[in-house]
C-alpha cells in the first residue's frame, strides 16, 4: 500500500532541484506537500469508521469530517493548505514563491503530525 509521507519526501527533494524550472519545481512542492497530508488524513478518518464516496466532494468531505470530529485544528489547516494547492495548481497568476513552497512543506508536517496523533 501507498504510503502519502513518500509525496512529502518528494516535495522536499523537488523544491531545491535545479534541474526542474522553479516554478514548476515550486508548485509541484506544493501539491505533494498537500496531498500527503489530505491522503494521510483521510486514511486515520477511514481507519475510525469514515467513509467517503463521492470522489466530487473528497476534499471538502474529509475536511469538514475533522471538523465535526472536533479536530479544528488540523481541519483548518488542511483547508488552508488546500487553497494554496489550488492556487499553485490553477492560478497563473499567482505569485508563487519558495518561501511559500517550504510553508507549505512545514505545514503538511504540522498536519500530518496532529494526524498521528488522533
């Protein structure tokens, strides 16, 4: 089975690779640090009886499942971590920067640390 801490590791290595353009390098950093904290979190969430099936509304179901489980916390930061996602995957516009990137990385450990925990 796949473990999500791997995206993670990936977005850490990815983020200060020369060998990739920055800011693809940047948003890519993004997305994984995200995705390993949603999947992780979804995981802990079906391992005490959740469970999710419309695949439209994952995102948003996982979080407000915290939310209702009293883990505002993490709830709140996956949401905010989330809408950067968002931003570095669909707004061009964006300013997207490696301080945000390592944000990001510091964040989905914060999440996925509070995660373990529960």
């Amino acid at each position: 089975m796949f473990d999500p801490r791997q995206f993670l590791d990936l977005a850490d290595a990815l983020l200060d690779d020369s060998k990739y353009e920055k800011q693809g390098r940047i948003r890519t950093c993004i997305g994984r640090a995200y995705y390993a904290a949603f999947l992780l979190s979804m995981k802990k969430l079906q391992e005490i009886g959740h469970s999710f099936r419309e695949v439209d509304r994952l995102h948003k179901d996982v979080i407000s499942t915290l939310m209702n489980e009293k883990k505002h916390f993490i709830s709140s930061q996956l949401d905010k971590l989330r809408e950067y996602r968002v931003n570095a995957d669909y707004k061009m516009k964006s300013k997207i920067t490696s301080e945000l990137g390592k944000r990001c990385i510091m964040l989905s450990r914060k999440i996925m640390h509070s995660i373990e925990q529960i």
